[in-house]
C-alpha cells in the first residue's frame, strides 16, 4: 500500500523537526528566568517528547507493513487500530504546527525565524496528507468505529493569520516580554519598557 | 474489576472539569486583542477538545466493561489495546495539569484561582491513580507490548514549582502582560508598564 509509505515518511519527517524544535527550545528553558516562562516551554517540549515516544513505537510498525507488504492484508481490527494510532498523530502534527507557531513569536533571529516557519509549512502540508489518508483508509473499514474527522477548527480564524508576518513585528513571546521587563525592572519597582507594543496596529494584518 | 469502575469515575470528573476550564477561558480568547494571545489560548482548548473527544469514546466502553462485568475475561489483546488508550489519558491528565497551571498565571481574581488551583491539585491526585492503575494491569498482560510509563519529568523542577503561589505576584499571564501593555500604550508608543515585575523577588519561592 503507497498510503503506508507516504505515512513512514511523514512521520520521519516530523520527529526530525521534533528534534529540531527541542534544540530550540531547550536553551530557551535554560535561560528562562522565571517560572512562568519555564512552564510554559518545558510543557511544550514535554508533548513533543510524548508524541516522539509514540512516533518510535509506531514507525517501525509502519515499515514492517511497508516492506513485507502486509498491508493489503490486514483485519479490519487491526486496520481500526492503525487508523486510529495515525489519526492521533494527525491531530500530533496539527498541535505541532500551532506550537511552532507560537514559537515564532519567540525569536527574533531571521535564520530561526525562517526555520520555524519552513517547519510549519511543511507540517501543515502533512497534516492535510495524513488527514486525506486516514479518510481514504476508513473507507476501507467494513465496521462501524471509524476515526472522528473533526478538526476543531470551526468558527477559528486562528489558522487562517498569516503568524510569520504578525510575530514579526509583535511583542515577542512569553519569555521575551517578561525578561525585556526584568532587564529593566530591578525587583519590584516600576519601570519604562523598553520598547512600545504595537498590537493595535497589527488589527489589520490578519489574513 | 474495581479499577475499571475508578478509572471511570476519573475521567468522568476529568470531562466535567474540561468543561469549566474551556469556560473560563473561552472569553480570554474573544477577549484578546492580537493574535499571539488568540493562537495560545485556543491551542490550549483545541488540545483540551481532543482529550474531550478520546474520553466521549473511552467513557462508555469503560462503563460497559464495568457493568458487564467484562473486564476479568478480557483477552490479552483488547487488555493490551485498553491499557494503551488509559495510558494516553494518563499523559492527558498530566497535560491538563499544566494548562491549568499556566492558566494560573492569567487570572487575578481568587474566586477562579481557587477554582484552577482545586482542579489542579485533584488533577494531578487523579494522574497518579491512573498511573498506579496502568502499571498494575500491565502486569496482567503476558505479551510484550507494555505502555511506557516514562513522564519525561526526570531533571525538571519545574513541577515542585507552587505555581499557585509564584503566579499570585508574577506578571499576569500572556493576555494579562499584553493588555496591560495596550491599555497603557496607544499604538506603537513606548510607555511605562502600569506595575513593575517581580521575577527577581520570586527566585526564592519554588519547593
């Protein structure tokens, strides 16, 4: 079956970009200087690390299926269970795509900056790959426990912001915004950011 | 089986707490005024609705084992499959955990932080059973395929934090920092921020 091939390669793809993403975010955590900021990266990172621990159980599975072609062949329980490890990682791969999304607003360096977002792309694409795919293998499900196709993303306009342009120019993340405070701020006095948001005028770069 | 009928009554309470937390921070979300305070929130509830939408499965096949009292003459298979699914929720419990702690950092009223900090705390009670529970039936299972029961917390002291504590003085959350900032900021005008950070003072509080 070509679906499980395509699927092999995907999901190889992506827990490169997990590891990627982890030497990225990683000095971040290091260097956060309050618990917050800590939380929220170590968090990040820490469901990174549980969808690789999946992807390592589940990728070996897909390449035994691959090269002893034993695909074809399978019981449509064990089909039910394939579909639903893969439409788990497809919801895997979205989650992905929001985190390194938020994590553009985070960094200010260009060559990072166009990592993320060639990550992101990327991901994105894979995702409406494997989405296709766990449809077109449903399809093949004689029993009643299809996968669930929902997406969440009703009534969200959230996915349709262009966030490489917007964190451009936005304040930048969780960790950037509180330690721009505390460079500044001396304990707990009052004191002048540093530099002016400009939420407002990103009202109209939505697209 | 009695851990059939617990695990139940867990994610029974876990669905309901789902509900109150999307609650809470369903108006953050129409609230916030730029895009990286919109994108943060609604991936926090997107994962939130996935996790909803496993247990809306689980629950009632949980409750039919239960009932049925099917549980004793399960096959090593469908044991097998189950402890994989209980397994997943486990890391979906440990996941709710955070959220609700980094949601701590956003709320300044004590009536909701009470509220976060009780589902917090009855969250990470319940993550604990689960995982006692997923260790215990593995050992029923005579093949190989045991669940991993690796939290990926080893070296992280970030969950002895009392982020209850540390967030009833940090800088209130990222649509907290970013509205004050607006509030105070027309456009891209520098300004001063309307209370000083105390990061520095809040070194010394983690336990």
């Amino acid at each position: 079956m070509q679906e499980i091939s395509q699927l092999h390669a995907i999901f190889e793809r992506t827990s490169g970009y997990i590891n990627r993403f982890m030497g990225l975010i990683q000095p971040v955590i290091d260097a956060a200087e309050d618990e917050h900021t800590r939380l929220y990266y170590h968090h990040i990172l820490e469901e990174e690390e549980q969808r690789l621990d999946r992807l390592k159980e589940l990728l070996p599975y897909l390449q035994s299926l691959s090269s002893g072609k034993k695909a074809d062949g399978l019981s449509d329980r064990e089909l039910s269970r394939l579909l639903s490890d893969v439409n788990l990682e497809r919801f895997g791969l979205h989650n992905f795509r929001e985190h390194l999304e938020l994590a553009l607003y985070e960094f200010q360096d260009e060559e990072t900056r166009l990592d993320l977002d060639r990550m992101r792309a990327t991901t994105h694409e894979d995702y409406l790959t494997v989405k296709e795919t766990v449809a077109k293998l449903s399809e093949r499900l004689s029993d009643v426990s299809h996968p669930s196709l929902v997406d969440h993303d009703e009534g969200h306009d959230v996915h349709q912001v262009d966030h490489f342009k917007v964190s451009a120019t936005a304040p930048k993340g969780v960790a950037a915004v509180i330690n721009r405070h505390t460079d500044a701020a001396p304990a707990a006095q009052p004191a002048p950011s540093k530099k002016g948001l400009t939420v407002g005028s990103l009202k109209g770069q939505s697209m």
